[in-house]
C-alpha cells in the first residue's frame, strides 16, 4: 500500500478523483458514514488510513479532544499536514497490518475504505478492541464483497441484453489484483460474513450493517449513481465494545 | 405460501425434492445449521415453516421438551402428523404474517429456507423476540440476497466465456415472482443489511451471519455443489435476545 499511494503517477491520479479534492462532500456514502457517528464533543478519536485528513479535520472541527490520523503512505501525510493548523491533530506513518495502538487509549476508531486492504484483519480488530475505551465505537466502510468478488469486476450485458454485474468467486477469500489509475492494486475479499465474524471474535457487538445506496432522490441529482441500486459499492458497519 | 403448497402438481414437485425426501440429511447446509443451535435438552422450541416436521423429529430426538411445528399448508402439516408419534411435538397451521406466538413461550425459534417468503418480516421478528424467554434463541436460514436479487437468477456467460452470478436489482427490495416445480413463487428479496437491520430493530443481539458454502472436500464429494462457492444460495443468521 505505502509503495501504491507513494507512486508519482497513481498519487496523481488519486490527488484528482472528486472524493480527494472535495473530502467528505465528494464521497457519496458521506451523510450514512456520519449518520453512524456519536457526538464527536470531547472525544478521542483514531481514523485509521486517513489519506488527506478531510475526516481528521472534520473531527476537530467537530469538537474532538485529540484526532490522530494513521496512514501508510508519507506523500499523502505529507499534503494533510501541509492541510492542518489544528493543534488537536496529529498524522502517524504506520502500516495497520501491524499498528499496535495503546490500550484505551480512544473512544472512536474510524475508517473509510480502508480496510479491504488489510491481510491480516483479524489481528487489527484485535488491536482496536484494545485500544477503544469502554463504551468505544469503531465505525468503517469497505468495498462491499459483491463489488470485490468477480474475477472480471466491471458491468457486462447477459443474453438478454440486461446490464449485470458479474459474481463469481464470492465464497473464495483472499487477494484480487485489479488495474486502478494505471496500477495493479491488490484488495482482500471477503464475505460479508466474514466480516461479521470477525468482529464478533473480536469481542465487538453489532451495531449496524448497511449496504450503502442512492435514494431515488440522490439518483435524480446524480443520475450517474444509478447503478449503485444494481449492485452495491460499499459496505458500511458500525460495532462497540 | 399456503395455495402453493397445497397446489397438486407444486406438492408432488416438492415431495420429490431430496431434502424432503431424506430430510436434514439431504440439506447441504444443515451441518452448519446444526452447529449454530444450543444444546436442545429440556428447551421449548418453535419451528417457524416447519413443512414435513423433519427438524421438529430431530429436535424431539434431540430431548427437546416441546415442539411446535408451524406452517401454513394444511397438506404439509397432514404428512407431518402421519409421520410423527411423539407426544412431544405439536403442529399448527398458521400463517406467518400473523402468527403471534404467546410471550416468554419459547427458548429456541428455528426457521429454515420460510422467511424470504414473508412480507412483514420486522413484524415476524418481533413477535419472535417477544415469544423468547430470556437468553432464548434465533437460529434460521434465508435464500441469500445475491441469490433472491436478479430480475434473470440464473448462470449465464459473459463475454469472456465466463460462466457468472448475474447481480441487478440489489438495492431494490421487495417481490420477485420466479418459476419453480412448474408454478410462480414469489419471494421477497431483501439485502443483507436489512436482515441485520431488522433483527437489531426488534432488539435482538447478531451472533452469527454465514454465507454457506461448501468445503472443497464436500465439492469432491458432491461435485454438482461446487457452483456454490461462486455464489452463495443460503444465508445462516443466529441471534439473541
């Protein structure tokens, strides 16, 4: 991952996509994202693959007492500090396949699309189970696995002309390569039942599952969306402990 | 669900299917059904859907203090009388979109492959949570999501000759009117996370959510499973309240 978004060109392409340039207000999942949040007054809270900061600085913003942002890369941690004046915030290399954050140490872990990336998710749920205070959160979202699955992810037309979205290998786990911004990227799939297994393992309660999708409305304003009724893109949960 | 059932030619097609004919044992998924149950020893338990009561003769087997079977066809309920003689177990002829079980009544509700056929299904799980002693149980098996969305559910190939799980339609919950043993059978499909959603509504705790599928060692067993672990058909939910 570091080597990804440390790529001059993949880090450009990145740097371009709406979601990068307009935060929070370009990502369409955003409004059920916070809806999921508590009242950030006074609270602890680690965001972990923070990428440009947009959430950090949301979080100050919102009154947090401390946002420590955790990403791979140095290039992105980089142009989120050059974003922040925010004494509240401190940004942190770290690979979270192996960061160890101290024992209730916050109140809420935070993560946006993050987490189908991690090998090894089950030791990371273990490290934020540790880290969350009694009465802590951890709400994140991910690719969902319908989207992540296909040997060949991307819309195709069946014998009959409709528009569908391929599924196969859903109950095979593990890495899947596909090209994004001119690179090979490598993502984990797996079930969503995984997903809730392993939370549970690690000792959290189930919150919410939410399989995100544009309101008729939205689809109105944004008739691009139109396809995430189809099929979904993101998978968002929210668990405590 | 019950003019279905009760129809002739749907009754002969189902009676003939290897599940009702071997019952538990020819369920692919039953294993892990099996393993999501507690200890049946002395419990009170419900069996939502029962149809030919092969679960509720196993449970009695199994030293269950009462049984009672649901289900909505009369004519599935008269096999299961014939085949049962166990003072323990109990049919009734209901239908599940108003059967309200009496409170505290029960301490496991099982229901295999019945609720997708429900309507008001939040209404259902209410009923159940309020049916259920303290620490009692829901265990119970749904066609999945993947398998219920598609307008066309069935293998096709794309382009590249793949042979794949047709996904549409997702995000867009309600009926879906399919052909099977020769009659139109309406299902209502609903996503993943409005199964959790649900649940946590009516006030259960998630404690299991597992996307069935075979082991490579029961594909080599039973090679005409093996499309299952491209998609899955069933989905296994166990919760409590």
């Amino acid at each position: 991952m570091s080597a990804l978004y440390d790529d001059e060109t993949f880090f450009a392409g990145y740097s371009g996509m709406v979601r990068s340039k307009e935060g929070l207000a370009g990502a369409a999942e955003w409004p059920a994202m916070r809806a999921l949040l508590p009242p950030l007054g006074g609270l602890r809270v680690l965001d972990l693959g923070c990428g440009f900061g947009w959430f950090a600085r949301w979080a100050a913003g919102e009154g947090a007492a401390s946002v420590i942002g955790v990403d791979v890369s140095e290039r992105m941690l980089e142009r989120a500090r050059t974003m922040t004046d925010d004494a509240s915030i401190r940004y942190l290399r770290a690979d979270l396949e192996a960061f160890e954050p101290a024992p209730h140490s916050v109140d809420l872990v935070h993560s946006s699309l993050a987490f189908h990336y991690i090998e090894k998710l089950d030791r990371l749920f273990g490290a934020i189970h540790q880290a969350l205070s009694p009465g802590g959160r951890l709400v994140f979202s991910v690719e969902h696995p319908i989207f992540t699955a296909p040997s060949a992810p991307g819309w195709t037309v069946d014998g009959a002309g409709r528009k569908v979205w391929p599924v196969d290998g859903y109950q095979i786990e593990g890495p899947r390569t596909t090209r994004w911004l001119g690179r090979d990227v490598v993502k984990q799939h797996r079930t969503v039942g995984t997903y809730v297994t392993l939370l549970l393992r690690a000792g959290f309660t189930i919150d919410h599952l939410e399989e995100w999708a544009p309101t008729l409305e939205q689809v109105e304003a944004r008739p691009d969306w139109a396809e995430e009724r189809q099929r979904p893109t993101f998978m968002l949960m929210a668990a405590q402990i």
